[in-house]
C-alpha cells in the first residue's frame, strides 16, 4: 500500500490466550486499587515521576494527532498557596454561596467535599492540565485541533494510571470556573484549565469514601447478546 506520508512498521506483542487473560487480570487488579485522594503526605516525590506521568499521558491517541494538552508542574510553596486560596474562594462560593444545585450537593454528599482544599499545600506537586483550544504557529496563525475534550481527557486518564502504577496518589480536582489557573500559570488564551491534580503520597492515616464501583453488567453489553 503507499501512503503520501512516511510510515513505519507497527508490530506488537501478541501473547497466547491464557498469558492475555492474565496480563489483563494483573492490570484490572492494578488499577482497581486506585482511589481519589484528598489527605497526602508531604514526602517529597522526585520530580522525574511527575516526567513519567506526562510522558505516559502524551502516549495518549488525540484527534489528527494534535496532542491539544499542556500539563504545568507547580512545586513551589508561594504558587501553591496561590492556588489554594484562589481554589478555596470559588469552592466557597459553590458550597456556602449557593452556587451547587441541590442535585449536585446530593450527588457529591457521599465523597464528603468541602471548600477546604488544605490538601493544596502539602503535597509536594500540584500538576494543571490546559486544554488547547488551537495551537499557534510561529507566525501567530491559528492551527486548529479536533475532539479536544475527548483527546485531553483519554491523556489525562494515562496520567492518573501512570501514577497509581508508581505507587502515588492523586486527585482529579475540577474547581469551577478555573480561569484562576490560566492567570497563574502564565498560560496564553489558546489553553484553558482542564484539570487540577494534586500529586504525592497519600497520608499514613488517609481514609476513603467507602464506595462500591457499578458491576460488569451494569457497564458493558455484548451485541448480539
């Protein structure tokens, strides 16, 4: 077949049927122990992890091969606490302002958030992942990018895997409105605030909402059955 543009050979491993089946069984046994985390420790955590981490998610398939995501390392004490306080006045607003629908109030009522975001500040990494909206050429113009939201979002879950696969914790934390982060961060109006994940090890006394995940029958359908 030729192509217009370059190609190169793709061959993966393929495994037999049982070596298939237990690779898949390790890795559903690996991430179902994965937990959103919201007490970290303040050990340290080599920067090096938070470059894997990335590396992993720009692994991730996007529309016309864009990689529309920028991630931004924060791990100084001063922007933190910027991001804290800024993240903690809007969660003051959705939680004590009225901004939560009572819907939303009842269906975040089990993970028992609150505007405290104390969390912000002690773990030793606080990683923010902008959207492109387009890219831009050096000349300024406009470059435009395809299924966005689905692109950084398959990224952004690479990331998380490839922390728990560390051995790390993490918390997808979604502050609403996040323009916050652009103006912090310093990022140019062609990204916008997508997600902010706190980064560490979680507390020696961390607890989790006791939460069950849906069952297989509830989430996957064979056709025809």
């Amino acid at each position: 077949m030729e192509h217009e543009y370059p190609f190169i050979p793709y061959r993966p491993e393929r495994y037999g049927e049982e070596e298939t089946i237990r690779r898949g069984e390790e890795f559903y046994a690996l991430v179902n122990r994965r937990r959103s985390v919201r007490f970290f420790s303040d050990e340290p955590v080599p920067y090096r992890c938070v470059e894997l981490a990335v590396r992993a998610a720009n692994t991730a398939p996007s529309g016309a091969h864009k990689q529309p995501w920028t991630f931004v390392a924060i791990g100084d004490a001063g922007t933190k606490r910027r991001v804290r306080e800024a993240a903690e006045e809007e969660e003051r607003r959705n939680y004590e302002g009225g901004r939560l629908p009572q819907e939303w109030r009842e269906a975040i009522a089990p993970l028992g958030t609150t505007s405290d975001k104390g969390y912000l500040e002690v773990v030793p990494w606080l990683v923010v992942c902008f959207a492109q909206k387009y890219g831009v050429r050096p000349d300024g113009r406009k470059v435009k990018h395809y299924y966005v939201n689905e692109s950084v979002g398959i990224a952004c879950g690479l990331f998380v895997t490839a922390l728990h696969a560390m051995g790390l914790s993490t918390l997808t934390h979604t502050p609403n409105p996040m323009a916050f982060l652009t103006e912090i961060c310093g990022r140019p109006a062609s990204e916008r605030p997508y997600i902010l994940f706190p980064v560490g090890h979680a507390a020696p006394d961390a607890v989790v909402p006791d939460l069950a995940r849906k069952p297989l029958e509830d989430t996957l359908v064979r056709f025809p059955g």
